[in-house]
C-alpha cells in the first residue's frame, strides 16, 4: 500500500486532501500538523503532531512512517504577516522546507511542495511554469528561495503553484475571499476592494486533486494548478454577490496604494494551465461552480 504524508492537515488543503485520500482504498494515509488534529473525522489515517520548524521532529516522524510521497502545505501564507515577522516566515517558510527536503531524501520520498504566485513580480501574467521568478513581497521571496531548495536538493521533487485559494472546512481557522465578500454583503457593510490586481482564485477542492494527480502519477517538475478563470479582485467580489443575489451597490472599487497593506502584491497574476492539463489531466472547475460547491457545504 502506497503511503501518503500530508503536512500542514489542519489547514484548508490539508484537510480537502484527507478528505481526497479517504475515499482513496489503495493509500495509507498520515496526517500531520501542530497541535491537535481539527478534522472532524478521525477514522481510517494517522494523525501524528508534528512541527514542522523543528529539524529532529520532522526527521523522526517521517523516518517513522517511512512515506512513499510527502505533500508539504503547511506554510506562513498571510502576506502581510510575513512582511511584518520576517524570522517567522523564514522559519516556516524556508527552514522547514529544508527540514522536509532532508527528510523525504532520507526514505526515498517524493516530495510535492506548495508554491504561490506570488514568486512572480505581475507584471506579465498569467504564467507559464518556466516564466522567470521576480517576487515584490518578503512572501515571495521566501517562497521562491524554497522553491530552489527542492529543486536543488530535492531527489524526488514537485513543485505545485496555485493561487487565491478559497473553500470550506468544518473548523475555519481563517477566511478567504468568497467567504469574506459573502458575509460582509450579506451583513451590507459598504467595503472597499482593489480593482488594479488579478488572479485565478482556485477551488481548494481542485487544488487537493491536482496534488493528488501529481502523487498517483509520480509526476516530477513545477506544476500550475490553480483556477481557470482569470480576474480581478473587484469582479471575484461582484460574482460572488451575483451568484448570491446581493447588492452590488455596497462595493467600491479601490487602487492598491489606498489600502496601506504592509506588503507589495503582484498587480497581475493568472496561469496558464497547459501542462497540468496535458501532463497530469487536470481540469479545474469555473469560479461559479466552485461556488455552487461551497453553497452545498453550507446547507
């Protein structure tokens, strides 16, 4: 039985994959995180604390487990939080990313590890995988110095990119854009969001199949996976409050030089989904049927 090691299990992938991997019979699964395990059920994996800033933890749980693929998702992804707490993100960001290489060259493990966006400048979006690396954000910049210690390191190696993820889990530890427009609509709270970035927010669902196709097919290289529809942050909200039949009068639309956020973030981001398409089969929802999924989590 092929064993799968996910890090990072408490979060919103994290849990989309135990999720994934239940249903899956032929796959041993261990779920780690920090602290207690919040996925609802407990049944049918192990779930093993582990830190993963911690060199001898990481080490000791995988060689323990001895997994055949490591899917690392555990990371400080609050961009403004890593610009402020600079050591933190680099902990988290970069130290583990070594601590994890170390350890899956230690049991011949494959290693997928997830990547952002936001190691590119948005400038010339969307991208491919080879397009060329040039972060504006201290988040970028730890992202992409992991991304070369996989490549550099790494024996057996695959980087998954993905952007502006979005879905819902039982135990929300923070929210994300549709939900967030969602309940300050609903609440009409006039809010101001930026119409001068775009992205290609992603289905966690989606995101949790495109590592999985990565790990059934032993797939090595970078991956786009992200969503297929490209926009700006504005009209992400205006679908939203289309698709849930709310004001749109109630939005203001703002630059990104008004908001006074901590960190730069690339104007224009998006993929272009070829390879992942071509190469592992990947074929990610709309952004309305992502949200068609998340309203039937709701009820």
């Amino acid at each position: 039985m092929k064993k799968v090691l996910i890090t990072g299990s408490n979060g919103l992938l994290g849990q989309k994959l135990i999720e994934l991997y239940l249903k899956a019979e032929d796959i041993s699964l261990i779920a780690t995180a920090r602290g207690a395990n919040r996925y609802p059920l407990k049944d049918g994996y192990i779930y093993a604390e582990m830190d993963v800033t911690d060199a001898k933890n990481v080490m000791d749980v995988v060689t323990l487990h001895q997994p055949d693929t490591i899917i690392h998702t555990a990371a400080m992804t609050n961009v403004d939080t890593c610009e402020a707490d600079k050591a933190g993100a680099e902990r988290l960001n970069v130290d583990a990313v070594e601590y994890m290489v170390e350890a899956a060259n230690a049991v011949n493990a494959h290693l997928i590890h997830l990547s952002t966006d936001f190691i590119f400048d948005g400038e010339a979006g969307p991208y491919t995988e080879e397009a060329a690396a040039d972060p504006v954000s201290y988040y970028g910049e730890t992202k992409l110095a992991a991304e070369n210690m996989v490549k550099n390191q790494c024996n057996k190696w695959s980087i998954a990119r993905t952007i502006l993820v979005y879905g819902l889990v039982h135990d929300m530890s923070r929210s994300n854009i549709v939900l967030w427009a969602k309940g300050a609509l609903e609440k009409g709270q006039p809010i101001n969001v930026v119409n001068d970035q775009v992205r290609s927010p992603t289905l966690a669902e989606d995101l949790a199949i495109g590592c999985q196709l990565i790990e059934q097919q032993e797939a090595e290289g970078v991956f786009n996976i992200s969503g297929k529809d490209q926009m700006s942050i504005v009209e992400i909200v205006e679908r939203v409050a289309d698709y849930f039949k709310l004001d749109k009068s109630i939005i203001t639309q703002v630059s990104s030089e008004t908001l006074n956020q901590a960190a730069k973030r690339p104007p224009i981001t998006g993929f272009d989904l070829t390879k992942s398409r071509e190469v592992l089969g990947y074929n990610p929802r709309s952004f309305e049927e992502g949200i068609a999924v998340l309203m039937e989590q709701m009820k």
